[in-house]
C-alpha cells in the first residue's frame, strides 16, 4: 500500500468539490432549458388554439347583429372573443336603365369589426371588413332615392 504525502492529503476533497460543482452547473442548466421549452412549447399551443379559432370567428361575423356596436362571445376552450363594429359607409346600388336610374330595394352596408381574442396568458387583435345587405323599404319606388 501505498502512503500519501504530506502535498496530496487534501487534493482528493478538492476534486470531489470541483466535480459536484460541475455536476450541479449541469444539472441547473438542464432545469433552465427544460423550464425554457416547456415555456415556448405553452405560447405555440396558444397560438395554434387561436388560429383554430379564427374560422369560428369568421363564420360568427356572418350572422353578427352589427347594431349591437359590440359584445362578447365564449368561443370555448377558454377563449372569450370582444368585438366591436363601426358602420363605415352605406350604398344603394343602382343601374342605368331608358327610363332612369333604377334603385335596387336593398342598400350595402360596410362594418369595419375589430375583434380580439383573450386567452389565459395571450390576447390577439384583429380587423376585418364586413359587407351586410339590408333591405329598403318596399313602398318607396326603384326611382326614387
């Protein structure tokens, strides 16, 4: 057997020191990275929850009252939708015709809806144009206006 000398007695507590203080860099580091992607990996899942939201959004704004002005809608999976419609502009279409300018018995109506969409930790808004057709008043001639 073989003794040590007098210049090696603490050398081997010196290692075992530096090898656990790398060992527990390693090990928090991995902690770090795992707590890091698990992050990301919750804000994707977000994000694709909202994209399968939008086309349930699009087909609401299809039989959306817009003289509400605005409300609020459970869209489900904890996503609530806010809206809010503003009349941008209203048209009569007409034609030419030998006898004058005949006025359809309807009149176009442009919203300009903004939307978003809330979540937990994510909240999303957007803007979309929406065309309504309303009926006129029958009484009232095509060639009046």
């Amino acid at each position: 057997m073989r003794h040590r000398s007098r210049n090696e007695k603490g050398f081997l507590i010196l290692e075992v020191m530096v090898a656990s203080l790398i060992l527990t860099a390693g090990v928090a580091a991995t902690m770090y990275l795992f707590r890091l992607g698990f992050q990301h990996l919750e804000r994707a899942n977000d994000n694709n929850l909202f994209s399968s939201k939008l086309p349930q959004v699009v087909n609401y704004m299809k039989v959306l009252d817009m003289e509400a002005k605005q409300g609020t809608e459970d869209m489900g999976d904890d996503v609530i939708m806010h809206w809010d419609a503003r009349l941008v502009d209203t048209v009569r279409p007409s034609r030419d015709t030998p006898d004058g300018k005949l006025m359809h018995y309807f009149n176009l109506n442009l919203y300009k809806v903004t939307i978003r969409l809330d979540s937990r930790k994510l909240s999303r808004e957007y803007e979309m144009n929406v065309f309504r057709s309303a009926k006129v008043d029958k009484n009232i001639s095509p060639l009046e206006f």
